[in-house]
C-alpha cells in the first residue's frame, strides 16, 4: 500500500510555529529568482540566519523540528513548481497554459500544429490540442474521465476515484466524503493533485477538488467524473466511432441563462473508464459494442458482487473481465483502517474486488522506461491520427458513394446505345427508300420535268418544298422524339441540353430581337394580338425561314436542316430554273428572229434556209434546257441525300457522346486536394512519431 501523504500546509505551519498561509499565495511568485522560492522557505531562511547570528545553541526539541521542517520543505519542493505556472491556477493540462515544448518531442508538436490547419475538417480538435498541449512537457499530466452509466453511474464513480484515491495506512479524509456528497451538487467533479485546504475554484461548469493522493501524484492524474449516455444505435462502425468520441471527449453542461438554455463543453481526455453499477448501469454498460471496452483508451469498470464481506466465494470465479467490486474494496479500506492486524484479509479483498488491475490500467504500462515517452500521450498521438486517417476515408468514401448514386449505371448506358444505334439505322433506311421513292416516282417531282418549266414553272418551287417536308427524315424525326424522351428520362440530359446541340440559323440581329420578344411575352396582350402570329415572329419567318416559335426537346438538327434548305436551296432552285427557261426561250426567239430576217432578206426564196435556222435554235435551246435542268435536278437530289446523311451523323455523334458524358457525377478537384494534403500531413505526423519512438528506443 502507498505510504502515509504528508501533511498539508496547516499542519507545516503549526510546526513552523509561524501564521498560515493562504494555498492561493504560495502558487503565486514573482520574476526574482529569490521569490521564486516558496515562502515558507525564505521565512525558515531569515529565521535560521537570524539564529546564527546571534549563536543561540539549539536544543533537542529544536534539532526534531529541524528535521521534520527539512521533511516539509522537501515536500514543498516537489509539489510546489508542479502547479505554479506563471501564477495560474489554471490546470497543468489546460489547454491556454504556457509552451515549453523539450527537444525530442519539437517536430512532432509541430506537426501536429500542422495538421490542425491542414486537416481541420476532419481532425478531432479537441483531442488534437491536448495531444499537442502533452507534448508540451516532459511528464504531462494524464487526464482520465471516469465517466457513470445508468442512474447509478456518477455515483458509483465516485465511489471508484474515493477507493482509489485513498490511503489506507490514514484515517478517512474530509475530502473522501466530499467526493460522494458532491454528487448533489450536480456539476461534474474534477480531482487534481494538491493540498486539500487549497482553496477551490468557483466554475459553475465543474467543481474542482485538490486531493493529497499519492495515486495522483505517482502517476500524475486528473480524474474528471461525469455522466454518459448511450441511448444511441451503434450498429454501424461510424456510430461506433461517435460513441467513441463522446466517450474520450465527454461534454459537460452548464445551463447559460435564466431561460434554461443550456451550454456545452468538450473536455478530451487520455483515458476513459465507464463505471456501471445496478440494473440500468448493466443495461446501459450492455447497449455497448464489445470492442469498444478492450481498447488502451476505453475501460470499463462494472461493479458486481464478487464476494460477500463475510462469506466465502460467491462470484470471483465466474465474474468476466470488466467486473469488479467497489464495496468489498471499501469494506477493506475500512477494514484495515480499523485495525491494522487484519493486513492479511484487507490484502485478500482487495486483490479479489480487481480494483488494483484496474489502478494499473489507469496509471499506465511499464513501457514508459522502454520508449521514455508517456504510454498515455503516445497511444493519444496515434487515436488522433488514425481517427483522422479514417475520417478522411470516409469522406472519401461518401462522396465516391454520392457519385456512384447520382451516375447512371452502365446498363442502362449500353442500353441507349444500342437504341441509338437502331435509330441511325431505321433513318438511313428511311433516308433512302423514302428519297428514292421520291424522286423517281412522286407526282410532285415529276411535274417538275424539263418540259412543264414552259407553262408550270412555279411548281418547282412547291414540289421541292413538298419533298422536303414530307420524305425529307420525317419519320426519323418522329423516332428521334422517342429517343429523346428515353434519354431524358435516364437522367443523362435535358431538353435544353438537346436543344444546345443544334446551331441556331438567326443571326444575331434576330437573335436580340428574340431575346427581347421572351422577355416582354409575359406582358398582357390584346385578344387579336393572342389570334394572331405576332408580327415580329412573322418577319423572322420570312426573312429567315426559321420558325421561332418551334422549340421541341429534342435535337433540332433535322428541323432546322430542313428549314434552312426550304428558304436557301428551294429558291435557289426555282432561279434556275427561271433562268434556264429565260435562255432557252431567248434562243428560240433569236433564232426566230434570225430565220424571219433570213426569209426577208432572200424574198421568200431562202424559205427552207430559214425553217432550218428556226429548227436549229429551237432544237439547240430545248437540248440544252432538258440538259442543263437535268444536272440541276440531280444535283439538288444528291444535295439533299448528303445534307440528310450530315445530319443524321452530326445527331448520332451527339447522342452519343451525350449517353457517353453526361449523367456522370464527379469529385470536385477542391475535395480531391484537400483529401491529399490531409493525407500527407497525417502521414508526416506518423513518420514524427516513429522518429519520436525511434530516438527514444535507440537511447
């Protein structure tokens, strides 16, 4: 068992035979190295100069006190510079304390600080800045939080800290009973090292007890003693890892206001244990993960009956791991600070409560000596770096999961492909049997023989026009609304994305004038203006031979194929033709001209010279009509075949392409970078810490 505490400054005072001092004085010093020295030690200085000087002999008594103030000082000593920081009262783990980083842990802590900016979203900061903060010394502090499950739970864990916490060669403390009659205060309880008369602070968060405890002192501990819930499902492992956070990060309450709203603090600490006594504790302590309790972060500590004070073995054998006995270690405690004769039944009971197992797990491993480094501060080191690591997956794992949800499966793709494929093979076919049929055996291109230009020259025009809106892709227009539709549908496009792949044949004079007809549309029109086509939309018609109101969703390419060949290649044609009539007719009409001036000028006796230069021109000029228009008709056919075979390649490459492309979600370049750089960082820490590890094992 631990040896007797010393005793507190009261006590160190009345054996001075000087006044007391306030605890809150003695943690204050100033700049001078000789104030930096605790007062009690300047006092005993000046009075034992003083005695010298005046050669006084000391006697018997005054030797004993001596050494028992030699006793007091030395203790002084150790305790003092642990908690005196530039005159803070502030914990020795606080998070704002003042820097003072040794040498071998310089480049980890900087990393550390590094990974805070470069992976901020990800990183548990809280855990982060107290890891960086235990780097800051040394020999940190530890913090652990015994934290309560079920009703019983907080107070469970007090009885847990005061049985450990305790001395047994002592009598029972003050501050032991203050710990349990804490818990109708209703803040959560820290405990630090310290003298138990220091004056404690007023936090309306949490109160604050300093305890003389060889415990706390030995292996440098704070224990944080609150509450826990885990009214929550853990059947996943990312609700798992919450629980875990809430566990090593546990959150006090403080209420903020008269209203009754209510504050919430983090406070992360190196070690946990979940402490569980009665019914709801055994089914809070049951909702747990079984993982999570085996870890060197997390205990538990599940308080049964292993054996009753005053019979034999009850459930010492059959009890699992996690169990253990906090009222036959109290019983003794009590046992043995009654009389100390009953040291061989006190030893037996507390080795059978499995209280001191748990004693060590708290106070750490032997591995300090082989890695000089704290075992708390390293296995915090590399939580905080492996549950960044993991954030940072599952980020990553949620976008690509986001992704893959909003990309359309390659099924389907294949499946509009396919479509598409059967589509340009249906037009083509249609473009060739529907044109063929067309052009040779249509009624209306036949009237538009070389022969009829004489009495029925304006149906060119008609005829051509009637071909292209009725054979010209019809049906492969009417397939491709279907095809469209399909597409729209599987999500990889919109109507106005079908549209954008078709070029608009108004120039940008029409195009202004049509932007400013959308914008005032919406204004009230007049009935007639409502019967009517507007007279703007008329004029582009006429000038352009665009129809703007024919905005279908689908691809325009046909349409406006057609269009353009209706007001550009139709009247081209229909001048041709014109003027082939016009030149044949001028030569029939010279050459009538020529044969009539012929007959005149010979007195009627060239008359068969000049019926042959009537027949010649006659002949020469229909020749030349029927050969000329003929290579215009081929031509305007051919024309028409390529445009179609254009278009249907240009709108077969574009649905493609669509299918292909679009529809696929892809990672921002931004979330990409950022998952690198926090990557990188975390793997710089690591290689920090190995290093850390490294030097430490090689010394």
């Amino acid at each position: 068992m631990p040896p007797r505490v010393p005793l507190n400054t009261r006590a160190y005072a009345s054996v001075l035979g000087e006044p007391y001092v306030c605890p809150s004085c003695l943690l204050k010093g100033s700049s001078s190295p000789a104030s930096q020295q605790p007062l009690l030690t300047r006092r005993r200085d000046a009075k034992n100069h003083s005695t010298a000087a005046q050669g006084q002999l000391v006697s018997r008594r005054d030797a004993a006190r001596g050494l028992r103030r030699v006793d007091t000082l030395s203790a002084r000593r150790r305790y003092t510079p642990r908690y005196a920081s530039n005159g803070s009262l502030a914990s020795r783990s606080a998070i704002n304390a003042p820097t003072s980083v040794p040498p071998a842990y310089r480049e980890l802590h900087q990393r550390l600080l590094a990974l805070q900016e470069s992976a901020s979203s990800y990183v548990d900061l809280a855990r982060l800045q107290l890891a960086t903060r235990s780097l800051e010394s040394s020999d940190p502090v530890t913090r652990v939080a015994f934290l309560g499950l079920g009703s019983n739970g907080p107070l469970a864990a007090r009885k847990l800290a005061r049985v450990l916490l305790s001395d047994a060669l002592g009598q029972e403390e003050a501050w032991e009973k203050e710990i349990l009659d804490s818990l109708s205060d209703g803040r959560s309880l820290l405990l630090r090292y310290g003298d138990a008369e220091e004056a404690a602070q007023s936090n309306p968060l949490v109160k604050t007890m300093s305890i003389p405890s060889r415990f706390l002192d030995r292996h440098r501990l704070e224990i944080m003693i609150t509450g826990l819930s885990t009214n929550q499902d853990t059947t996943t492992s990312r609700e798992q890892s919450g629980l875990e956070d809430a566990i090593l990060v546990p959150t006090l309450t403080t209420p903020n206001s008269s209203e009754g709203r209510v504050g919430f603090v983090r406070y992360p600490v190196h070690r946990a244990v979940l402490v569980a006594e009665g019914i709801t504790g055994a089914v809070e302590y049951g909702r747990l993960p079984p993982k999570l309790t085996d870890s060197t972060l997390i205990s538990a500590a599940l308080s049964v009956l292993l054996r009753s004070s005053n019979s034999a073995r009850s459930g010492e054998e059959a009890a699992t791991g996690n169990a253990l006995d906090i009222d036959l270690a109290d019983h003794a405690l009590s046992l043995f600070r009654a009389d100390k004769a009953n040291g061989a039944r006190f030893c037996e009971e507390w080795q059978t409560s499995r209280i001191p197992a748990l004693a060590e797990w708290i106070g750490g491993s032997k591995e300090t000596a082989a890695s000089n480094m704290n075992p708390a501060v390293q296995n915090l080191v590399s939580s905080v770096l492996s549950r960044t690591s993991n954030s940072i997956n599952q980020a990553e794992e949620a976008a690509n999961t986001a992704i893959t949800t909003a990309t359309v499966p390659e099924t389907k793709r294949a499946n509009l492909q396919t479509a598409i494929s059967e589509w340009s093979a249906e037009a083509h076919r249609d473009l060739q049997i529907n044109l063929d049929t067309a052009f040779s055996t249509s009624p209306s291109w036949r009237r538009t023989a070389w022969w009829r230009l004489f009495w029925r020259i304006d149906d060119v025009t008609v005829s051509a026009s009637d071909i292209l809106r009725r054979s010209w892709l019809t049906e492969a227009e009417q397939r491709l609304a279907y095809l469209s539709g399909r597409i729209t549908e599987a999500g990889l496009a919109n109507a106005e994305n079908l549209r954008g792949s078709s070029p608009r044949l108004l120039d940008e004079g029409h195009q202004a004038e049509m932007q400013e007809y959308e914008t005032h549309k919406a204004q009230t029109e007049t009935v007639a203006e409502l019967m009517q086509m507007p007279s703007l939309l008329t004029r582009m018609q006429q000038q352009s031979g665009v129809n703007a109101q024919f905005n279908p969703p689908w691809p325009q390419s046909i349409n406006l194929s057609r269009q353009y060949m209706l007001h550009t290649l139709v009247p081209q044609l229909h001048r041709k033709a014109q003027a082939l009539l016009v030149t044949a007719l001028s030569t029939i009409g010279g050459s009538a001209a020529l044969s009539a001036w012929f007959y005149v000028a010979t007195s009627g006796s060239g008359l068969y010279e000049s019926g042959a230069v009537v027949a010649l021109g006659l002949v020469w000029s229909l020749r030349r009509l029927q050969k000329e228009w003929g290579v215009e008709r081929d031509g305007f056919a051919e024309l028409v075949r390529e445009d179609a075979r254009r278009v249907l390649a240009e709108v077969e490459r574009y649905l493609r392409k669509v299918v292909n492309e679009d529809g696929r979600a892809r990672v921002r370049v931004e979330d990409a970078q950022s998952w690198r750089v926090a990557r990188e960082a975390v793997e710089r820490c690591r290689s920090a810490l190995e290093s850390v590890r490294g030097e430490k094992s090689q010394e």
